[in-house]
C-alpha cells in the first residue's frame, strides 16, 4: 500500500489481490471509496442490463435476510455473482472485516456485510488507552451504530462535557453526531 501518493487508496485493490487477506482492517474511508466504485460500475450498465438487475436484486434480497435473521449468505446470490466481486478485490478468503477510526455509515457497514458475505465489526480505540477499546459482537450482524462493550480488561468511565452539551446520563441522540 502506498501512502505517499496522491491517493493512499489507489494501490490498495492490487496490494489485497496479491496477498488474499483473511482478516481487512479498514477505515471508513476505504470503504467509501471501494463502495463507490463497486455501485458506479453497477450504474453505470443501462437500467435493464441483466447484471445490473441481478446485482439489485441480489443485494436487496441480501439487505433483506440481514435485517430480519442476520443472514450474510445467499446460497444462489453469492454463487451468481457476490463470490466474484470479493474475488476481484482479491478478498475471497476474507473472514472477518473490521472497521475503525471513525464511525461507520450504516449503508456502507450493511453492503459490505451483503457483498462480501463476512462478519463486519466496528471498532473503537486510542494510542492512549494501548490500542482496541471496544469491538462490536461478531455475531450479531443485525446491528449498527455501536461499537459493543468494553474489551476484556478494559475500563470505561463516561464524564460529563457540559460545554458540548454531553451529560454522562444522556441517551444516545443521533443529532449530536456530526
């Protein structure tokens, strides 16, 4: 992966081709951009194209399974035509995707759970607390928008930032996140 050009991400598809990852940890950012390349190709076929109807379909039914039951696989989807995007990015023997550094836009966390077939985890941590905070569960598929429980021996006190209108007593409110 190159990091001093003018796009950090431009090597990284060759980079994944050649070493076949089974564990991607990813920034949001990476993500974007590889989703975005993924739909543009797709919208770019002509409204009737039989791949553009199948990869619509696909996902649809796959957003569908993964909200009601946490299904991340479709037997004839992922055959037809997911198995072959993960393989174009050179992640068919991805287990596990893990993604951190900033919060994760639960569109992107859903598709790549879709299109890749494989557990997508968001993760929380800081150099000052030595590395990994908090992980969201593996299992649990259906869910978003939080990075699970503290890790195992890890401590989390929440406090008070008055200033920023943060109350350690406040329920979660989406528009405070910016």
């Amino acid at each position: 992966l190159s990091l001093f050009g003018p796009d950090p991400t431009a090597n990284l598809v060759p980079d994944m081709i050649a070493l076949r990852p089974t564990l991607f940890p990813a920034a949001p950012r990476v993500l974007n951009k590889i989703l975005d390349t993924i739909v543009g190709a797709v919208s770019k076929l002509p409204k009737g194209n039989m791949k553009r109807r199948v990869f619509e379909a696909g996902l649809k039914t796959k957003l569908k399974n993964l909200k009601e039951t946490g299904q991340l696989t479709h037997m004839i989807y992922d055959k037809v035509l997911f198995n072959k995007i993960k393989s174009s990015l050179g992640l068919s023997h991805l287990r596990v995707l893990i993604c951190g550094s900033a919060p994760v836009l639960p569109k992107v966390l859903h598709s790549f759970r879709c299109i890749l077939g494989v557990p997508v985890i968001e993760g929380y941590g800081m150099t000052e607390s030595s590395g990994v905070t908090s992980v969201s569960f593996i299992n649990d598929m259906k869910c978003d928008g939080h990075v699970g429980g503290p890790c195992p021996g890890v401590e989390i006190m929440l406090v008070d930032v008055p200033e920023m209108g943060y109350l350690a007593c406040d329920k979660f409110h989406e528009d405070k996140i910016e």
